[in-house]
C-alpha cells in the first residue's frame, strides 16, 4: 500500500537541499535518509533520501543525485510516497492512516446512521472526514476527540457525537426555527 508522506516545498540554498510539507506523523520512520520513496509524479522518482535536518522549524532534504538549486526547484510540489504494508498500524492506538478510515460506516451514538467516509481532508487546524449520505449529498465531520468518540476498524464504523447543526437537514433546521417563532 501507498502512503504519502510529505510534499516537495522550494529550494533551499544552492546545494540541492529542499523544503519539505510533511504528511505523515512518523516522520523519523518515513522520512530518515536511505528511504526510498516513490513520486508523484513519477517520472520524478524514485527519490532516495541522502541527509535530512530540521532549520527554523521546517524539515530540509537532500536526495542522492540532486546536487544543485535547479535540480532540486524541479522537484518542487512533487509528493513523496512510501511503501508499506497494508496491516502496519501507527505506533498511538488513537492515531489511523487515511487507508483505514475510507469507507468506514459513520453512526451516531444512539445507532442513527449518517454515512460512509468517502474522503479525510486535512487542513492546516483540523482533519475532516467527507461522509457521502444515503441520498448523495455529503457531511463535513471534524475528526476531533469531542466529535469521533469512536474508530471502531474491527465493525468498520465511526462513531460520532454530533454538536447540534452539524448533521441535521437544512429542512430539518428551518422547520424547527418556523415552529419556535409560531
């Protein structure tokens, strides 16, 4: 199974060095020099990491074979992609790859049935699932602790405990504001 796992940022210097959006919550494992990862695209790869540093807070690589400041502008927004295995579990019981989640069942606490996880879209303050509905329109569900009290993998479901307004019908919404003003 793929996995992407960082984003080719600018140059960095003249010496080949780039900045790289990190995707993954292992960077140490994934990202460590004498990896091999794939690229998208691929014609850009397979890239092998030669040294890796942190400088002012953002991680800077180098990979075999890029010497110099316009080979490594080439590579810019280019993904990095590792290979592992499709049983692999993050070390943090509460922490899941993007693989695991798609297509989980999303069910409230009480049993009502809201959809199927169809997308995980991370954004820079929060992870959203995208839940596709039984009538094809879709829900944004943060994927917060206060939100998802569940990832059941076994029942392939999520749990959720939705605030007020998150899951409800626009209809349903409106309706009930018609009744509290009559």
């Amino acid at each position: 199974m793929q996995l992407v796992v960082a984003r080719v940022g600018r140059a960095h210097g003249i010496k080949g060095e780039v900045t790289v959006e990190v995707r993954t919550d292992e960077p140490e494992l994934r990202l460590g020099p004498g990896a091999v990862l794939l690229t998208d695209p691929a014609s850009a790869g397979p890239l092998t990491i030669e040294t890796g540093r942190v400088h002012s807070g953002r991680l800077l690589l180098r990979f075999e074979g890029v010497r110099d400041r316009n080979a490594a502008e080439a590579l810019r927004n280019t993904l990095l992609i590792a290979e592992i295995d499709p049983d692999e579990r993050p070390e943090d019981p509460d922490e899941y790859y993007d693989h695991q989640l798609m297509d989980l069942d999303v069910v409230t606490k009480d049993g009502v049935e809201v959809g199927r996880i169809t997308e995980i879209s991370h954004l820079p303050s929060q992870d959203l699932f995208v839940v596709e509905r039984a009538d094809g329109t879709e829900v944004l569900i943060p994927f917060v602790e206060e939100i998802v009290v569940e990832i059941d993998l076994e029942e392939q479901r999520a749990v959720i405990d939705p605030p007020p307004g998150l899951i409800d019908d626009r209809a349903e919404i409106v309706s009930s504001r018609d009744e509290d003003e009559a």
